[in-house]
C-alpha cells in the first residue's frame, strides 16, 4: 500500500515536472533516451566488427585513439560553436554527423576504413552530449535545472 502511494507520488511528480518544462527539454530528452538505446544495441560490437575486419588487439587501441583525439580536439571549441553559430544548427549538424557513421561502417572493408566512422562517432557523440547540456541548462528554471538534469540522465542511462 505503501509502495503504491510513493510510486503514484513519485510519477505524478514527473509528469507534473515534465509539463512544466520548454519544448527543447522534452525534445532533449527524446532524444538522449532513443540515442542511448540505439548506442546500447550498437556499441558492442563495433569492436567485433573492427576485428573482423582484419585489426588485432594493438589496432583496436589505434583506432579507439583515434576516436579519443579526434573528440578531445573538436570538443574544446564547442562552446564557442554553439555560441557563434547557434545552438540549434550546431545540434543538427552533430545529428546529421551521429546518423551517417553507419555508413562509414557499411563501406568499410578493412578495419583502417573504420578509423574515420569511429572519429565521427566519439567526436559526434560528445558534441551531442555538450550542445544537449546548454539546451537543457537553458530550458529549465534555475530552480529545476537539478531536476531536469537528474530526468533526462535517469531516461537516457
């Protein structure tokens, strides 16, 4: 009985929070809940996709780095991106980026061909995370920021 009363409290507090909030924020949290699935069921095996292309265990470090350096450059400027460009337009293009990697991995036919789908990936990936925190920093009330964070984390984990 108990257990029932807090469960009722606790999602008509969600849906009363979620009404409350900006069109961005619920979009932002779409979003972040469908790309952490779609990451989820993918993700595991670009790995066993990248051997099977040919890589031994040192080449998958190699590509894996290249990721990594390739998303530590861009995401220094992000900001400044989001800033001069528009916050919106940055966020597509990141999409549209995030969305054509898997063709990158349909046309690869050795594992060095994976090297530029994994850059876009990581780099997409963490620009998305980036420009997604503004819009959802903007979105909120500075009262409800902490909640709006702890949403969107909690659907999007």
């Amino acid at each position: 009985m108990l257990l029932n009363h807090i469960r009722r409290l606790m999602f008509s507090g969600i849906a009363d929070f979620l009404r409350r909030q900006t069109a961005n924020f619920r979009v932002m949290l779409v979003l972040k809940t469908f790309s952490a699935l779609l990451d989820t069921l993918t993700q595991p095996y670009q790995w066993i996709y990248t051997r099977s292309l040919g890589a031994d265990p040192l080449q998958l470090g190699y590509v894996n780095s290249a990721g990594s350096v390739a998303s530590a450059v861009i995401s220094a400027p992000t900001g400044w991106l989001a800033d001069k460009y528009n916050l919106k337009k940055v966020m597509i293009t990141t999409l549209i980026v995030h969305l054509s990697v898997p063709l990158f991995y349909a046309i690869a036919w050795n594992w060095q061909m994976i090297i530029p789908a994994i850059a876009m990936s990581t780099t997409a990936a963490y620009l998305t995370w980036i420009v997604s925190n503004i819009f959802i920093a903007e979105s909120t009330a500075d009262v409800e920021r902490g909640s709006g964070f702890g949403v969107i984390q909690a659907f999007s984990q």
